[in-house]
C-alpha cells in the first residue's frame, strides 16, 4: 500500500496536488517546484525508513509553522538524472521546493510520525501521478 501524490494542477512553475497515506488516514496538499529542475517526475518511487532526517530548524525551508524540521529521501525506481529528492514540510521564505513533495500544512508531525513507523531497515512505496 503505497503513498500516492497526485499533481492536479500547474500555477507559476508550481505543481501542485495532493499528498495521501490511505492506511495511515492522512491526506494533505503538497507542492512540488519551481526551483532547481522543477517538479519532481511521475513514477515510482521507494521511501526508506532509514532516509528520515531530522533537520535543524535554521533549515527553515524544511520545516513547518511549528517548527518541526524533517526531510525523507525518496529513491526513484526508473532512469532519472534527478538525485536528493524528498518529501519534507514547505517551510521557508519562499513557496515551493527545487523538487520534492512540500508538504503545506501546518503540522506535519503527522506525516513524520506515520514516515517514522515504517520499519527501520523497510520501506513503503511513493507513486506520483501527473493529472495536471
């Protein structure tokens, strides 16, 4: 049972869509771009339990209101020059990633928690599907 990000529109280099975990009963809007190569591309993906970082909160563009910094690795499972893509809060300055899923809630421990329980040498699949 994968997380799913679907991308449902584009608005200034931005992709924007929805970021779900049907089993971990989350949902939430999320962006991808416009910075570094754009959005991230359509696939498959794998996101590694041991790719969860937490991060300082003077990386504020990896934290969310709260302040709760983090970034999880995903791997694309397809040929892609693209590297260090990610999912991780929209925090920052600037809306938008150079790349990854940024998460736009406020609160992202959800999110952090439910990457945090998947098992320590495991991992659970990320599918990205362009609708836009």
């Amino acid at each position: 049972m994968a997380i799913k990000f679907v991308i449902e529109r584009r608005e200034d280099n931005k992709a924007y869509g929805t970021l779900s975990w049907n089993e971990k009963k989350l949902r939430s809007g999320a962006i991808s771009g416009p910075y570094g190569n754009k959005e991230l591309p359509a696939g498959l993906y794998h996101v590694k339990r041991n790719g969860l970082i937490d991060k300082s909160t003077g990386d504020s563009a990896f934290c969310d209101s709260l302040f709760r910094c983090w970034f999880q690795l995903i791997t694309p499972q397809f040929s892609t020059h693209r590297t260090e893509l990610g999912i991780h809060p929209d925090g920052g300055d600037y809306i938008g990633t150079k790349g990854c899923i940024g998460i736009i809630d406020a609160d992202t421990v959800p999110w952090y928690n439910a990457l945090k329980s998947v098992p320590s040498n495991g991992y659970t699949a990320l599918e990205v599907f362009d609708l836009a």
